[in-house]
C-alpha cells in the first residue's frame, strides 16, 4: 500500500544519490506522486547543476497530471536565485496543488521562504514528514549551517592492543595496521567528503597520497598543517595532482594548486582552522591525523563521526589510540578488521 512516507523515504533513497558531488549543497530527492503512484522523480545530482524539483517535474511525461500531483521532497524547495532559478517558482508555475516537504531548510537565505511563497500561491504545504530521517541524510549540510562549522569526521586505525603507530625513534617506516578492504572503504569515504586533514609529523613520516586511488569519486581537497613550513617540496601531497592546503604560521604565496592560508599558532589553531573552512564552504572533512591531531579535536569536543579501524596485530608499545566513546552507529567485519563507527552524542542529542 502506498503511503506518504514510502514516497518520502523514496526521496531520501534518491537524494543519496548526490554523495560526493554536491557540496556544499545538500543532497535533495523529489517524487511526484498522482492518484498513488509516482509518475516523476530526480535528485539533485551535481553542484551547479538542476536541483532534485527540476529534475523530477522535468521527467514527468505527461505534464497535465502535474495540477492533480502531490510533490514530495526531502528539503525546503529554495526561493532564491542561485546558480539556478528557484524551484518554489516551478512548483507554482507548474500548478502543483500539494506540496509535501521533509524538513526546512536551515540556511538563512532560504529557510521558510520556499514554503511561504507557495502557500501564498495557494499550494498546501505540509511539513516534517519524516524530518529526523531528512535531517540525517543532510547532517553535513545541517551542521555547516546551525554550527557555522564543517562536519568534522575523524579516522584512525589502531592494533588490537590499542597502539596506532610504532615508536618512529625505531622504526621510520610506516607500519600497515589494516587490510586492503578497510583501505578500499577509506577510499570510499574519502570521495564523499569535502577534505582530508592530516598534521605535520603524519605527512613527514608516512607521506601519503591523501587520494582516492583504490575508488572512483571526486578527489577531496588535501590539507595539511605545517606551522614552520618544514616539510620538503617532495612529498606526494606537493604533487600538484590535487588541489592541497597548507595551514601554517608563516605567511606564504599560493603555488600552482597548492594554497597557504595563515593561523596564529600563538592561539589554538582548531577554531581558527575550522572558520577558514566554514568561510570557504568546506562542508565535512576527515581528519585523519596522527594522536597528537586526533586528541587535540576530541579535547575540544569537535568532533561528529569517529570511524575506528582495527587490525588483527598487536604492536606492544608505540603510540597509544585515542580514548573516546560515543554512540555507536555500526559495527562492521572487514575479514579480519573490524570498524567500529560512533557518533557524538553530546553534538546530537
């Protein structure tokens, strides 16, 4: 039997489409229901591109239906002009009667707008049909907007014993904690987040790629913070493959792709890193740092997703794993790793 939240929860399944390539937009889907079934749906599919209302008032055949149509969509349809019209003028221009819409949408520009100029076009607007469940599928969005920071995700991998890396005095060379599994799901999550963040020491001794090699996706934007520009031209994140950002205390010009943006490091850098984000439109970013970097957001309270990877090995000493707890979200065997991923409670509740 068709109900008005199957086709919401269709709009959500459709909206999870746009993972990765519409930020700092959010993810929207839209279904267009006559007489009990769907006879029109689209999703907002790329930034800059139609959003989620355009494109499934677009594939509806036969366009008449669409004045004894009920429109359903995840998020606030926008009221303003952006890099494309706004779609509350289409729903009316399109002769919708009833509109049944998710959740508002939290940026000041758009919030209650949409809605208040279809019902002055005499449109029933319905709201919050499964709101906690839209809300979750744009907690990114949400969370940019209402806490005027990105959606901070942290990631590490640590032994069964506890340790994430070995003594460096030791041994130079990085040590493989995890399997080729887990590094294909950090792949994965790499390319459906807005950047990438690692410290000084992590970019000296591992140097990693930061890319996306082992998925296909959209390339995050690499950051790295480098308070005495110490760390040599050669490392892959110098590549110039990538757009990458250099957080440091020294003041620096741009290079090809390679952006320096200055901070006090006289101050705690965190919130002044996080605002250099905000006001960049950098919706979520991994921070995938050594323990130093991991603590100093977990100290802070800053911090959303926690995704632990552990291995099947034992170090016996090295570098001690960060200490958090939170909600957990999922638990998932990876052949012989195991993720564990938490949510913070205190930033959600």
């Amino acid at each position: 039997m068709s109900t008005p939240a199957i086709f919401m929860q269709r709009c959500l399944e459709l909206a999870l489409l746009g993972m990765g390539d519409v930020a700092p937009n959010p993810m929207v889907g839209c279904v267009i229901v006559c007489n009990g079934i769907i006879i029109g749906e689209g999703y907002h599919q790329k930034y800059g591109g139609p959003h989620a209302e355009v494109n499934a008032i677009n594939s509806v055949q036969n366009p008449e239906l669409l004045t004894q149509s009920t429109l359903f969509v995840s998020l606030e349809p926008c009221a303003h002009f952006g890099k494309t019209p706004p779609c509350s003028d289409l729903i009316i221009e399109s002769h919708i009667p009833r509109v049944v819409i998710g959740t508002v949408d939290p940026f000041a520009t758009i919030a209650r707008k949409g809605i208040e100029r279809m019902q002055k076009a005499g449109i029933k607007v319905e709201l919050g049909l499964l709101e906690t469940e839209c809300r979750q599928v744009n907690r990114r969005f949400f969370t940019f907007h209402e806490n005027k920071r990105p959606y901070i995700l942290l990631k590490w991998a640590q032994t069964l014993d506890g340790f994430i890396d070995t003594d460096r005095s030791e041994t130079l060379h990085p040590t493989w904690i995890t399997n080729v599994l887990a590094k294909r799901l950090v792949h994965k999550q790499r390319s459906e987040e807005s950047a990438i963040l690692i410290g000084t020491n992590t970019a000296e001794f591992d140097n990693p790629a930061l890319t996306i090699r082992e998925w296909v996706g959209n390339q995050p934007i690499r950051m790295v913070i480098d308070r005495t520009n110490r760390l040599d031209s050669s490392l892959h994140l110098f590549d110039h493959k990538t757009l990458t950002w250099v957080f440091t205390g020294i003041e620096t010009p741009d290079s090809g792709n390679i952006k320096y943006i200055t901070l006090d490091f006289d101050r705690n850098i965190l919130p002044q890193l996080l605002s250099e984000l905000y006001r960049h439109n950098i919706l979520s970013v991994v921070v995938e740092g050594g323990s130093e970097l991991l603590n100093s957001f977990i100290e802070m309270n800053l911090w959303d997703e926690a995704f632990v990877y552990t291995g099947n090995q034992f170090f016996g000493k090295g570098v001690v794993a960060p200490n958090i707890s939170g909600e957990t979200l999922a638990i998932e065997i990876l052949d012989d790793c195991r993720l564990h991923v938490m949510r913070n409670r205190s930033e959600h509740d």
